[in-house]
C-alpha cells in the first residue's frame, strides 16, 4: 500500500495534465490493455457508464465489445472518426510491451499517419517510458509514467512486493478511478491526486479491518483445500472478479485447481466444497443472487463483497465482506476499487499458507505460468 502511494504521488503533474484533459473532452473512449491492465482500465472506464448525471454523449468502447466498428483499431478508425469529434485512444500496460495494447497503438498510428487525422489522440499510463508502446503513444498523445513495485528479484516475500504487476495494476485501478471521479465532479487535474491521497486513508483501514480477520482465515482455509473457485458481478463488478480470478489462478492452479469466471464459456457447475466469490454493491443483483442461490444448493460456499450491510446476498452468503459508502445515486463509486484491494492480499495469504505446508511458490514459476497462459 505505501509503495503504490508513493508511486502515484511521483506521478509529474504536467505530464498528468494533458491527459486528463484529453479524457475530458473526448466524447469517445477506446479503451486497450492486457490481463489484469486491461481489467483495471476497463472498471475505472466503466464507471462512465454506469454514472447517470454528469457525462455528455461520452462513449466507452473496447475491441472486444460487439460494437466495435473493425476488426482492429485500424479498420475501426474511419467509423469512429466519422461518428466522433474526438477519439481518445487510452493504453494501460506497465511493461508497455504486451501485444495487445503495442498492435492498437500501431494501428491507430498508422490510420493517423495515412489520412492526417486530427480527430484521435493516444493516452497511456506506464511504468516504462522507453518501451515500444511509449514511445509510438508519446508521438500521437501524451504518456503518464506510474512505477510499478521496481526492480525486485523473484522472491517468496509477496506480503512485500506483491506478485509481480499488482503494484502497478492496483495502482493504475486507484488512479484512473479517481480521474473519473474528479471528471465527474468538474475538479482540477491536481485534485486527483488529493483525492488518491484520502482514498489510501481509508484503504488502509479496510485491509487491516479485513486481512487478520476470521473471514479471510475461513478463506485462506477453503482455497488451501482441492477446491475450484468461481468469481462473479455484472458490469464493473465482474472487472474486478476477473483481476481477482487472474491472480488467484496462478496460485490454484499448481493444485490441480481451477478458477473460473461465473458465466464464462469453459465454466462447470460447482461442486460440493467450491468457493464463489461474488461483488454486489447493492446486493440484490438479480443474475448474482441466483448464482449464490446455485452455488448453495451443491452445498458450495459463498463469499459476498457488497456495499450493503443487509443486503439479501449478504444474508444468504457462507462469509461477507461489506465496504458500505454513501454517495449520491448515479455517481460514481470507489466501492469497486475497495474491493480490487480487499481481494488483493488473498493470492498472497494463500501462497504464505501453502509455503507453511512445505510447498514454497517461488515467483519465477509464477511468472512462466502467467506468461504462457496470457
């Protein structure tokens, strides 16, 4: 928690400027990154959408949603151009090599450059500015460096470090969340970064409230056992599931264990035994409370995150976590950021458990694991 503070306090401010005024006035957004990068852009972003009051025809797309108009950013660039007057391509990648985000930018580079488009700009936030991506975004747009945990050696101490991008993904999540926030209220860009300052407040107190507490010791319990695990929300929430999920897979998987996303193509049905992790603010979700419902009746066990003490979730869940917060109806909410952080520490008690047991993870294994799977 106090490296991924100190990291977005290091952030230049006049690098941060542009940007965020790029994200203010564009009225289109495609969003690019990868795994947990692309995850973390995307709850930030989705916040946009779910947001009633305070956004004007602002427009939140991904290559991946039915809409998208090409098959890459390259055949999608002339439709947008056409429906926008101002595109902003935003990247999320701390090595700023991934395939993914590096293809788009390359793409969208070279629509820029064929047409001598004047309607598109490019945002990234990174921890490397001599990477590929930095340098193609810097020529088209403006980049924002965010470190990531450093140049620490693979390790067991992922208490300190975390495992390996989580520093800079949670702290990318904080960043841009807040950015919309401050959006959303019509603050300055040097506001983001009090709000960041506040929010690690109140951060602080809801890890230690949870991470030594009785629910994340059942947790710990359950996840060390042949369990699979299976993660859920809608919208924002299922964001915030899948960044868990990548994380937790690593770890399960050296069991023979498997984690899926709920409602994904390749998901079983739960087994007597199995964990589910479902995100609800309100806790009344339709779709989550029948897959809780579900998970109950094969006697599986439930864990809720939601913003509602008594919620109906809440009630009917095995163990509950409840990061209430009161905020006006339709604005945006930090609820899901709470929750990325509160998740965050369970990868990481799970291994510390398993390495007690005499099965040691070392990070470098990890690290094939995620790069041969991702």
């Amino acid at each position: 928690m106090n490296k991924i503070r100190d990291n977005i306090s290091r952030i230049r401010r006049k690098s941060f400027l542009p940007l965020y005024e790029d994200l203010k006035s564009a009225d289109c957004v495609v969003c690019g990154g990868s795994g947990r990068s692309l995850f973390s852009l995307n709850a930030a972003m989705s916040q946009i959408a779910l947001s009633q009051i305070g956004w004007r025809n602002k427009v939140v797309l991904t290559p991946d949603d039915p809409g998208f108009p090409g098959k890459n950013m390259y055949d999608a660039a002339a439709d947008l151009e056409r429906r926008y007057k101002k595109v902003l391509l935003l990247l999320n990648s701390g090595s700023g090599f991934s395939d993914d985000p590096l293809l788009m930018a390359k793409d969208l580079a070279r629509y820029i450059e064929e047409n001598k488009a004047t309607k598109f700009s490019m945002g990234l936030v990174t921890s490397n500015l001599k990477s590929p991506l930095a340098k193609i975004t810097e020529r088209n747009g403006h980049v924002v460096q965010l470190r990531g945990r450093g140049k620490s050696k693979p390790s067991f101490e992922y208490s300190e470090t975390g495992m390996m991008g989580d520093v800079f993904e949670l702290g990318s999540l904080l960043l841009m969340c807040l950015t919309i926030e401050a959006i959303f209220r019509n603050l300055e860009a040097s506001d983001v970064f009090s709000l960041c300052e506040e929010e690690f407040k109140t951060l602080g107190a809801i890890i230690d409230a949870n991470v030594e507490s009785e629910t994340y010791t059942k947790l710990v319990n359950i996840l060390e056992r042949r369990t699979n695990v299976f993660l859920g929300g809608k919208g924002t929430a299922n964001e915030i599931a899948k960044m868990t999920g990548v994380r937790l897979f690593h770890i399960k998987s050296f069991l023979g264990d498997n984690v899926y996303v709920t409602r994904g193509v390749n998901t079983p049905h739960p087994r007597a035994g199995d964990l589910e992790i479902l995100i609800s603010f309100s806790g009344e979700t339709t779709p989550v409370l029948i897959w809780c419902d579900v998970v109950k009746k094969l006697s599986g066990n439930v864990l809720a995150i939601t913003g509602t003490k008594n919620s109906t979730l809440a009630k009917k869940s095995d163990l509950r976590i409840v990061l209430e917060e009161k905020i006006k109806s339709g604005a945006p909410r930090r609820f899901y950021t709470r929750a990325a952080y509160v998740l965050s520490p369970l990868p990481v008690k799970l291994a510390e458990r398993l390495a007690m047991r005499g099965l040691k993870l070392p990070e470098y294994i990890i690290s094939w694991y995620h790069s041969v799977t991702q």
